[in-house]
C-alpha cells in the first residue's frame, strides 16, 4: 500500500514542517534533489552506492521502495531532520494505476528508525508471500479434488449404462475443460495486467528521461552562455600597447582592441595574405595599427635573431628607458705584461676584500668576483692574458666598463703592455694605469711614464687625461686608492641598468662539468636573472637550474653588474656569446634554431672576424666608415713609412685606423685582434706561418701582404673611396600633361595624358605642380600605351600611367619626371 513520509526538522531557517510527495512505482533523481535540498544528483548517486544499490551514470529516476533509505540516510549526512510523503492510490480498486491517479491519495505513516524499518518491511514481505502461497496452494486443493471427485462418480456408475456413463464421462470432461480454461483466462488476464503495467512504467521513464535531457540541456547552454561571456575579449581599442618581434593575428588583435577581421581586412589591403593564426612581425603589425590611429611598442626583452647571433651587446641597450635605469657596479678587468704582477694584485684584492673576514679562506669559484668598499660593489674580470678580453668584446660585446693596465715601475713597457692599451682603446673604455712594483729599489716611475705618453696614455700630472696609480701588489702600498680611482671613474661613467626587466649577459667563460653537464659563468649587464629562468645564448638555449655566486653561494636571483656561474644549459656556449632570458622554454628553442640557421649561412660564418669579400659587401652597402688594420712590417723604418702613408688617406668622412702594429711576422695574437675589431691584418714585406694562416681562416680574418708601398696605399685607397657616400645628382626627364583621371584607389591611380617634353621612364620620380605651385610628388609605376604595356613613352604621344602618390592629380596638373643619379667619388 503507497504510504506517505512526514518529519520535521530544523534547518538553517529555522524549525518547519514538510512532506515531500513521491510518485508510486519510481521518481525521478531531480524531483527527490530539489525537494531534499541538494546541492547535485551525484551526492543522492553517492548515497545509493552506499546503500548498496547499482545505479548506472545515466539512470534518471529510482524505484520508490529504495528512496526511504536515500532519505534516511540523506538526514545522516546533514543534520537536520527530514519528512517527506509518499504519494499513494487510494482507491485500490485497480490493478493498474492510472496516469490520472499517480498524484491523487495519500496516506500518513511515522517515520521509523532506519534498522526498524527494514526489518519490518523484510517481514511483511515474507508474510505477503506465506499468505500467497497458502492460497494458491489451497485453490489448486480444491480444484483437484472436484477433478478426483468427478472421476469417481463416473467410474460407479453401472455398466449396463454405457450410454449414460459415457454421456457423465462427456459432461465431466467437458467441466474439467471449463475449469482449465478458467485457470488459463486469469492466467492470460494477469499477464496481460503486467504487459500493460510495464509498458506504462517505460513510457513513465522515457517522459522522465525526456524531462531531464530537457533540464540538462538547458543547463549545458547556460552554461555555453556563461563560458562565452567569460570568453569575450574586451574589443575597446588600446593604445600604447606592448607587443613581442613575432605575434599572432589573433593575439595581435586582443592587444590592441580591434577585431582579427578587421586586422585580416588591412593586411590583405598591403598585398599580405594570412589567417587569424598566422604570425606577424613588429614591423608590419606596427604598420597595422597606425591605419587605426593606434601606437605601440616593442617589448624590451625581445632582439632580432640578428641581434643576438652577432652579440652586439651595446647595440640592444641603446634603446633603455633612462626613467628605469638605476646605478650598477663597474666592470674592471686587469691587463697587462707578463710578470708585471697582474695575478698578484687580483690576489690582493681578493684576500682583502673578499675572504678576510671568512675562516680559513674559501677557494675562488669563477672567473670573476667582486669586493665590498664604501658600501659599494666593484666586479673584477679575472682574465689572465687577453684572449678572454678579446673573446668578450669579439662580436662588439662591451663586457667590461674599465681597464686596469698594470706595468712593472722596474721594467716599463713591453709588447703586451702595447697589445694592452689597443684593445682598450679598441673597445672604447677608459683606461687606469696601475705602476706596481713600487716598493723594489730599481723602480723608476717618471720613465714609465714616459714611455706610456708615447702611446697617447699621457699622466694625469702632465696634464693628460689618463689615472697613473703607484702601488704595491705585494705590501698593499696604494690598492685603497686605486679602488677608489675605479669608482671615480665609474661615477664619471655613469654606470646605469635596469633591474627590473628579463636578464641580459655576457658568457665570460664555459665548459663541460663532469657533474653538472654544460656550466658557464655569466656577466649579468642588465636585467635580474632569476632561478628557474628561460633563455638562449647564441645557439644553446636552457633554463637556470643552478646559480652561484663569486663564493660559491647559491643564489635565487642576479642583478646588473652581478657575476655568477649557472647550470642548465642544452649544449655548452661559446665565451663572448649574449645570454637572454626569455619568457618560456619554447620562445628559447625557436631563437636558438635560428641563431644556428643564420650561422650557418654563407652571411654569418662561425668565426668572428670578416673576410676581404665581406668587407667589400659591407662597405657597398654603406655600413662603414672605418677601416681597421693590424699592420706588420719588417723593419722599424718601414713600419713607420707605411703608417704614415695610410694615415694620410684619412678625410672627415672616412679613416683608417692602426688598431696595432709592430715589427716581424704575423703571429696569432694579431689574428685574434683583427677578429675582434672585424679588421685587416696588412703585413710589408712579411710572412705568416702555416698555423697562422689556419687560425685566421678559422677566425674569416683576412692576411693581404704587399711589396711594394704604392700597391698598397693604391688599394687601402680603393677601400676607402667606396666608404664615401656618393654624390647625388637629378637628371630632368621630360613632362607630362595630365588630362583624364580614370580610376583612383588608396595604392595607385590610372591617369590619361600626353608627354608635352623629353621622355616618360617606368619607375620614373615625379612632382606634381599645378599652375605655379607644387602640389605633390608620387612615382611612375608602370607606362601603358594602348594595350601594350611599355618601359618609356616619347614626346607628343599619349598615353596611361600607373600613378603612386598621396595626392590626387587634376586635368591640367604637370608631371615633372626626374630620377637621381649616383656619382661615385674617389679620394
């Protein structure tokens, strides 16, 4: 019999009364949901689990017999109590409820304690069934024994009969048929009551999985709605915006506010066909956005790939944002002869500053550390010799901000001390003069002197410009105050980085770590560099795994000025490589692949000088105004004719600069100092070694060796001349009369009229006078006179041009064709 369950309980609004009204046979998950309170149908799934039932994932509804127990254990799980009704059929009468009469009685019944309740209910089922077999039972009884009864009257009866007994026989049987059929009638009655039963309980179920695939999808497309609105981009247009080199349309178009068909639309209009996932550069997307009215800028952290592979660090900060520079600790790097006491004074240094405070020391980590005076930093280059200075600075890398030349008081200047004061002066940076040795007798420091002023490094005593210190790298005689010379000339410097944008250094020095793998020290020159950072350096790329200082101290992050060694990387580096630190792992891959590519081609060869061929093409180009030569000579005297016979093509527009010179042959420290200033090595009357020569094909430094002076001077001459820029000169060519405008667009116009003088050229430039007045100029694309599209038109004919310019030519206008001729000059 359906019964109804009622409770009451409190909740969080307070103590109330409920039913909740079940329909008979099942009900469906979303009804029993909403009228318990919760919060989904997969917590009421959870409790049927428990419980023990199967449920599969998609079933929409639950027999009643079993929503008792979900809402027993349902008030369990949340504190409050309860009620519910269970919707009943009181009528009774029929077999098979109908649609009508689902909803229509109701019966009250206690809620009872879940354990009582099964119990019960398991009892009142096994009773239900007793009474029902008890019946059957009694019925098939009976109906045998009136079977058994009828058999035995027959069988009395006399045989004289026959007749009749067979006429008793006949009936009896015909009884036994008639109560088979009965038998068999309900039989057929009561499973036709179960057909049409179940087929009203599919139909329930399929109108309630009806409904729910309705509610469910009308939950799935507001929930559509409410992803599309999260998902809508803000479309106001935005100026000023920051993009990267290489950006998507797509990304393009969320960056600036203007819609990707629109930025589609105005690519397609400059000949540049693309989707919303292609990629574009700074250049055209900053081409894009003026026709929008909109400005933007280009991300700090991101160079060209040319940028990178060439290394020109000097290059990639000259466009620093001065409101975001801060001061940064100078750069120094100690050079100087062989046995003047270069080590000794780093040693100096470095006890003093460095480990006195520390016991026992510590063992130097890197090539490079810095001390501690007047509450500021100095970053010392350990650099032994000048291969690592030249490595540096071979792709224009301006690793090092100032020059510590040491010189021996007691021995003066010797060939590395000169090879010394080039390469500073080479690289541009300012230059202090360390005199050691000062406490030996035989010291003589007014001759040093001496000899450095003929190199042009001239006492700040004899009113030069050059710091000249006197110390002691043994007894510490003058070190303070050369430390605090280095910082003066820093602060005249006005040493300044960024800290707060993606790291940029230099590779001072790199190997392969048995356990770390690939390691280098790098020479932070701006920018923080952070653990766990991404980045590429020429044609490796990686990620900071590790970081430590000068000490051997882990670090988390890296300032301007700040040396440390890391781990990390895909392959090891090449010293005076840039390092860049990038935003993800991908950006890193994709530069390094083209750093390799570029390279690798015939334009960018693995060395880092430049071949005689390469300097034509530069200087042809008009990238050059300097020629760079290491000259050798055999002889002193010819050293100094030659010399003055190259200075002497010298002129305001173009020069030669002797970056070193000297007596005898070419050896390889004159190959790696023409590498690193991209130069010339021109020998008079000299040889070069086998091994040398190797050296400077490895490094695409180019040897020239001449005989004879005027040959040459004739030739550097030659160099020189097309350094010059060429005269321009404007040819007039003829006039043009227009007299009909036929078609006009924003890229070109069709214009109609007749060459009044001269010649119309394609390509030709134009200016547009109208009356007295210039009006205009533009550009001749293309000639065309009548169907025949021609190179030039003479006087007196008629004919179509092709128009390119801003403004619009009106009948009457003159077309004044010219063109610019270039005139090489010579010295």
């Amino acid at each position: 019999m359906p019964r109804e369950l009622t409770g009451s309980g409190q909740n969080v609004e307070g103590s109330r009364h409920f039913a909740l009204l079940i329909p008979t046979g099942s009900m469906k998950l979303s009804d029993l949901q909403a009228q318990l309170g919760a919060r989904t149908t997969k917590e009421l799934r959870d409790i049927i689990h428990r419980l023990g039932y199967e449920i599969s994932a998609t079933a929409r509804s639950v027999s009643d017999d079993i929503v008792p127990e979900i809402v027993s254990q349902y008030k369990e799980d949340h504190a409050p109590l309860l009620r519910r009704s269970v919707e009943e059929d009181t009528s009774g009468a029929d077999i098979i409820p109908t649609k009508d009469a689902l909803f229509s009685h109701s019966s009250t019944v206690e809620v009872e304690d879940e354990e009582d309740r099964k119990r019960k209910k398991r009892e009142e089922n096994r009773k239900k069934a007793a009474d029902k077999k008890k019946e059957e039972e009694k019925k098939a009884a009976e109906a045998q024994a009136a079977r058994n009864k009828k058999k035995v009257e027959v069988k009395t009866l006399s045989v004289n009969a026959g007749a009749i007994a067979l006429d008793i026989d006949l009936e009896s049987d015909e009884e036994t048929t008639t109560d088979l059929d009965e038998e068999e009638e309900l039989d057929q009655t009561i499973n036709r009551v179960e057909r049409q039963e179940e087929r009203l309980s599919r139909k329930a179920q399929k109108k309630v999985a009806r409904v729910d695939d309705e509610d469910e999808e009308d939950e799935e497309i507001q929930l559509k709605n409410e992803h599309r609105k999260k998902a809508e981009v803000d479309l106001t247009p935005k100026d000023n915006v920051t993009i990267p080199e290489l950006i998507s349309v797509k990304e393009f178009s969320e960056k600036i506010g203007i819609p990707a068909g629109k930025i589609i639309a105005e690519l397609l209009k400059n000949g540049v066909f693309v989707t919303i996932n292609h990629k574009i550069d700074f250049d055209t997307a900053a081409l894009i956005a003026s026709e929008f009215q909109l400005t933007i800028k280009k991300e700090e952290s991101t160079f060209s790939t040319t940028d990178l592979m060439v290394g020109n660090l000097s290059k990639m900060l000259e466009n620093e944002d001065p409101s975001t520079l801060s001061p940064r600790a100078p750069i120094v790097s100690i050079m100087g002869h062989v046995d003047h006491g270069k080590t000794s004074l780093l040693d100096y240094i470095r006890k003093s500053k460095v480990v006195s405070t520390e016991a026992g020391g510590i063992t130097q980590q890197i090539g490079a550390y810095q001390v501690d005076i007047q509450d500021r930093q100095i970053t010392f280059l350990d650099t032994p010799g000048h291969e690592a200075f030249t490595a540096m600075r071979a792709r224009g890398a301006k690793a090092t901000d100032i020059a510590i030349l040491v010189v021996a008081a007691d021995e003066g200047v010797k060939p590395q001390t000169i090879e010394a004061i080039n390469h500073a002066r080479d690289a541009g940076i300012p230059v202090i003069v360390a005199l050691n040795k000062m406490d030996k007798e035989g010291a003589q420091p007014d001759k040093v002197m001496a000899e450095l002023a003929e190199h042009n490094l001239v006492p700040e005593a004899w009113g030069g410009d050059t710091i000249m210190t006197p110390i002691s790298a043994k007894t510490g005689e003058g070190i303070e105050t050369l430390l605090e010379m280095i910082l003066l000339v820093a602060d005249m410097a006005n040493l300044r980085a960024n800290p707060n944008r993606l790291a940029l250094g230099t590779i001072i020095e790199a190997h392969l770590d048995p356990s770390m793998g690939p390691v280098a020290t790098v020479l932070v020159s701006t920018g923080t560099l952070n653990l766990m950072d991404n980045f590429v350096v020429g044609e490796a790329y990686g990620r900071v795994k590790i970081m430590l200082s000068s000490r051997g101290k882990r670090l988390k992050t890296a300032g301007p000025g700040t040396p440390v060694r890391i781990a990390g990387f895909s392959e090891t580096p090449h010293v005076g490589d840039i390092l860049q630190a990038v935003t993800s792992e991908r950006l890193a891959r994709e530069k390094a692949v083209e750093v390799k590519s570029l390279r690798a081609s015939s334009s960018f060869k693995a060395g880092v000088g430049v071949t005689f061929n390469d300097l034509i093409s530069r200087i042809g180009q008009g990238d050059l105004k300097q020629l760079k030569i290491v000259l050798k000579a055999d002889t002193k005297g010819s050293l100094e004719a030659v010399r003055n016979s190259l200075l002497k093509l010298n002129t305001t527009e173009v020069e030669v600069t002797i970056i070193h010179s000297g007596v005898g042959n070419v050896t390889e420290t004159d190959v790696l100092m023409a590498s690193a200033a991209q130069g010339l090595i021109i020998g008079f009357n000299v040889a070069s070694s086998p091994q040398v020569d190797k050296s400077a094909e490895k490094m695409n430094v180019t040897i020239k060796n001449y005989r004879v002076i005027y040959h040459l001077t004739e030739e550097i001459a030659s160099l020189l001349s097309g350094m010059l820029d060429p005269e321009l000169r404007e040819v007039h060519l003829g006039d043009f009369e227009v007299m009909q405008m036929f078609f006009s667009s924003r890229k070109y116009m069709i214009i109609g009229g007749r060459v009044l003088k001269g010649k119309l050229y394609a390509k030709a430039d134009v200016r547009v006078i109208r009356g007295d007045k210039l009006v205009g100029e533009g550009k001749i694309d293309s000639l065309q006179k009548g169907t025949e599209t021609v190179q030039e038109i003479g006087e007196g004919h008629e004919c179509g041009i092709r128009f390119i310019s801003k403004c619009t030519p009106e009948p009457k206008d003159i077309f004044e064709v010219y063109k610019i001729e270039r005139i090489e000059r010579t010295l």
